[in-house]
C-alpha cells in the first residue's frame, strides 16, 4: 500500500513508522497523515513477542506517541 500512497502523493512529506508500512492501510487525504491497521501492527510485533506483550508494546510505546501534525491515525480493524 505505502508504495502505492507514495505513486499517488510523490511530494507530500509522509510521516512513516519504521518498520510498519505493512499495516498501512491509507491515506487521510485532507490531513496527509497515514492509516495504520491497529491488527497489523500488533502482528507485526508478533514477530519478536508473544501477543499480550506485543498488545502492551504497541499501546504503551506506539499508539500514543505523538509526532506532529502528522501523527498516524490508527484502525481499529479486529472487532
């Protein structure tokens, strides 16, 4: 998706976390901040931790973090 997004909006500055451009799932086109997948975050995680401590890793150090205007907008993709 992200390569897709970056075809779409080549000169927008695009705030990108490293490592989860897998659980990009859009763009907000009004704000140019990106939409992460909550459930795609927590499986990347997943790699390197057991589940609740991936849950606990993304909402702790992830999900709240803010970095600007641009701070990600986040899915709740998993109900």
């Amino acid at each position: 998706m992200i390569d897709k997004i970056l075809e779409w909006y080549p000169y927008e500055e695009l705030e990108r976390l490293d490592g989860f451009d897998d659980a990009i799932i859009g763009v907000a086109d009004d704000s140019m901040r990106l939409i992460y997948s909550i459930k795609g975050c927590v499986e990347i995680l997943m790699k390197s931790m057991n589940e609740e401590d991936a849950l606990e890793h993304f909402n702790e150090y992830i999900r709240c973090a803010y970095i600007g205007d641009r701070t990600p907008i986040w899915c709740i993709d998993d109900l």
